[in-house]
C-alpha cells in the first residue's frame, strides 16, 4: 500500500512538473525525496538490475529531449519524463546506500 502512495505521489509530482513548471517551486525537491523514499521501500538492493535500467533509460530519454521533436506536446512530455528521471535517479542513490550498507555488515 506505501508503495503505490509514493509512487502516485511521484506520478502527480511529476505531472505538475512537466505541466506547470514554474507553479509549485518545490516540486523537484519533492520529487527527489520520494524517489529516495521508494527506493528504499520498493526496490531489492540485491537484485536492482531492472530498477537501474529503467532509471538509466528514462534519464537518457528525457537528456536527450527526444519527445520535445512531437508538435504541441513534446514540451510537455519531455518535462513529464525530466521530472520522473528526478525520482528514478534518487532512487537510485538509496539502492547504493542500502547495498553498500548491506555489504558492510556482512
């Protein structure tokens, strides 16, 4: 059940990102904190290979602005996936906190 809150919250987070940029000025910042929530709720540290190409496809796609090529929405998408690879990349440094923790105590 946390685990779809968060990531509903990051699905929302990241709409009105996308959408609205300059509306809400905390977004990112919430949106940074609930991927680091979700990745240490919802993400195997022992097994994150999916997780971190997901994360690593997402970034590129939205580095590479390839949907702002789409008239009249690509903007708008490419900020929706910008705004989710925030999420995704912070989830991504929890899932090293909590293997390098796991490492450390053996």
């Amino acid at each position: 059940m946390g685990n779809r809150v968060v990531v509903g919250l990051i699905a929302l987070g990241g709409l009105l990102q996308g959408l609205l940029p300059e509306a809400i000025p905390g977004v990112p910042m919430a949106l940074a904190i609930l991927g680091i929530i979700w990745g240490f709720m919802g993400v195997d540290a022992e097994d994150a290979t999916a997780y971190l190409a997901v994360a690593i496809g997402v970034g590129m796609a939205g580095y590479s602005d390839a949907l702002a090529n789409i008239p009249a929405v690509g903007g708008y998408l490419d900020g929706i996936i910008d705004a989710a690879s925030i999420a995704l990349y912070s989830g991504v440094a929890s899932v090293l906190v909590m293997r390098t923790w796991n490492r450390v105590k053996g």
